[in-house]
C-alpha cells in the first residue's frame, strides 16, 4: 500500500512539473499577436548558419507574421515564424511590412495596436491615430501592382518591361486588389519596380500607393525652392523627431493628405512633412520626350543645372549631363519643366532638345 502511495504521489509530481510546459504553449494567433513585421511577398527561407551557401529550408507565402532577430547590410533577415503552429527560425532576404497600427494618447505616449488584435476597433479609439495600417499598401517602399494590369511596350533601350497579364495575375499575390511589389523608381507616367525578380517598368497609374488618396494627388515633388531640403518627422508636428532631410525635387507618393502636415513614402521612409513643402502633380497632362543638349551637343561632356523652380536662382536638385533622357512635362516662359531618375524639375529650354 505503502509502495503504491509513493508512486502516486510521484506520478502527482512529474505532471505537475509538465503542467508550466504545456501551459506556455503558444497558439499560432498567440504568436502573430507579438509579431510587428509580415512578409510583404512570399520568400525562401535559408538555414539560419548557411543562408550565404544557399541551403534552402522552407517557404513562407505572403503575409507570412514575423519575428526579426537581426540583419545584415546585404538585405538579409534572420526571423521566427510560426508555420502550422510549430515555431521555426530562418534567414529571409525580402522587405517586411508594418503589422500595426499607431495612436497616441492623453499621456503622450505612441502605442502600436495589431491588425489582427480582436479588440482593435475598440483600441483604436482610446487616441489620436497616427498611422492606420489597413489603410495602406505599406510602410517600407512597397506597393500594390494592380492585378491584370497590362504589358508596357518594350522600350527602345531594351530595358525589361512586364511581359503579359498572366505573369501579374501568377504572382505572389498580397490581397485581392493587386501583387505587393518594391518601388525603385517613381515617375508621373511610367515607373521601375521590383517585379518577379526583375526592374521592370511599368505605367504608374496601375500602382497604388493609398486607397484614401485621389489619383490626381498621389504623387508629389518635394518643394524647397529656397533650402533644397526639407524635414520629414516621425509625428505631424514640427517638434516631432526628425527622420531625413528630403531632397528637393524628389518624386514621392503621398499616403494620407493634411492641412498641415501630409503623410509621404520617401524612398522607402515612411512620415510626415509640411504639406507647404509638396508640390502635387495634379492631373495626368500629354507628355513628350527630349534630351539635354549644349549648343545641340548631346555627347555628355557636360551638365545641366536642373532647379526645383522655374527661376535661375532658385535650389539645385539635380546636375545631369548632356545626353540624358527626360520626360517633358510642360514648356513655358522659356523653362521646360522635366522629369527623370525618380526627380523632378526645371531646365532652361535651350538646353533641351525635344525628340
């Protein structure tokens, strides 16, 4: 009797020492609720030691939660993620995207709330929204390519275009609206992006930048005639921190519009600046094509001052040589207002030739 007390009492022991095990078991939406970042497009997962080698362990689709432990200059992540609710650790080398909304309350304090929190509707009235992420295609220079959209024609110089509707409508798909894909160029007719694993150019009207955003106002030029800079913050407040300095003439998408301050993506930083500081494109007009030239010379063996406004003496954005392609937007008072390399601006028209 005595014998089979102790194992009883033994037996009582060994399952409560088991109990705390299975109690902190984490359930696949326990996990994603701690996650910050998601896969913005699917990827392959490397082994965490021999990512380099290129040993293949896994792959994660789209939208795939995170958990980000470190990175590399090169662009590679090592995170855990959870896969048929079994924790697994790798090596990823694609853009994550924000998975939270930001508010700020009475106190001051910034909070991030979930997308998927059960209780996020509630949550996000307790202050002052700052960043909606259901609002947005991200938060990290991707955005979304309109499903089915049409090829482009192939360029003169050869460079790679999207080669048919299938291939848009085969790829990693991010929601129903459109394939998540990484902007590496921006412009008012046609830009570059990162697409199947190529820079391909595409016509900027089928990529969305935010859904709360008209299409006439969805690209802006950042505006700083006299500094050729201008802040852009973390917050929409002049006190708020200071995230980069915008180069003026730079080519941005526009999230969220305010009086004050409007929300932008600049090259793949996400915040606020003073709407004063934007010029909006406006309505698409009819453009055409020409080139920088000297005195007809288009040879290369000089530059070309390109300035944020129409005015000799207004900021400097960019200086390119002669022989470079740009898109004419419009030619007035003896200035022809341009486009190129993701920059936007103004030359003296006798340094313009049109094609």
């Amino acid at each position: 009797m005595m014998k089979r007390c102790k194992l009883l009492v033994l037996l009582i022991l060994i399952c409560l020492l088991m109990l705390p095990v299975f109690a902190t078991a984490e359930t696949q939406e326990e996990f994603e609720l701690r996650c910050f970042k998601k896969t913005a497009v699917a990827a392959t997962v490397y082994s965490y030691l021999n990512s380099s080698e290129g040993e293949v362990i896994d792959y994660i689709p789209a939208g795939t939660y995170v958990q980000c432990k470190s990175s590399t200059r090169d662009g590679r992540t090592t995170v855990v993620y959870m896969k048929n609710g079994v924790k697994k650790q790798g090596t990823i080398k694609v853009k994550l995207i924000d998975c939270t909304s930001t508010i700020r309350k009475s106190d001051g304090l910034a909070y991030d709330i979930h997308e998927k929190d059960p209780n996020y509707d509630a949550k996000i009235k307790e202050g002052v929204l700052e960043f909606d992420v259901t609002k947005y295609s991200d938060s990290s220079a991707y955005y979304l390519y309109r499903a089915g959209a049409g090829p482009e024609p192939e360029r003169k110089d050869g460079s790679n275009t999207v080669q048919s509707q299938s291939s848009a409508q085969t790829d990693t798909q991010a929601n129903e609206g459109g394939t998540a894909v990484g902007v590496v160029e921006l412009g008012r007719t046609s830009s570059k992006i990162q697409y199947q694993g190529k820079t391909v150019s595409v016509s900027t009207s089928d990529l969305t930048f935010s859904e709360n955003v008209p299409e006439n106002k969805k690209l802006a030029t950042i505006y700083a005639p006299r500094t050729g800079k201008a802040s852009l913050r973390q917050t929409a407040s002049s006190k708020g921190t200071l995230l980069k300095n915008c180069k003026a003439g730079t080519i941005v998408s526009v999230l969220a519009i305010g009086n004050g301050y409007t929300r932008i993506n600049y090259k793949g930083t996400v915040g606020y600046i003073k709407t004063a500081c934007l010029k909006f494109y406006g309505d698409s007009e009819s453009t055409a094509q020409g080139v920088l030239s000297y005195k007809g010379n288009t040879g290369g063996g000089t530059t070309v001052n390109v300035r944020n406004t129409p005015k000799g003496d207004s900021a400097k954005v960019a200086e390119w040589r002669t022989g470079t392609e740009v898109t004419i937007l419009s030619h007035e008072n003896g200035w022809y207002e341009i486009e190129a390399n993701g920059m936007h601006g103004y030359v003296m028209e006798k340094y313009v030739t049109e094609k």
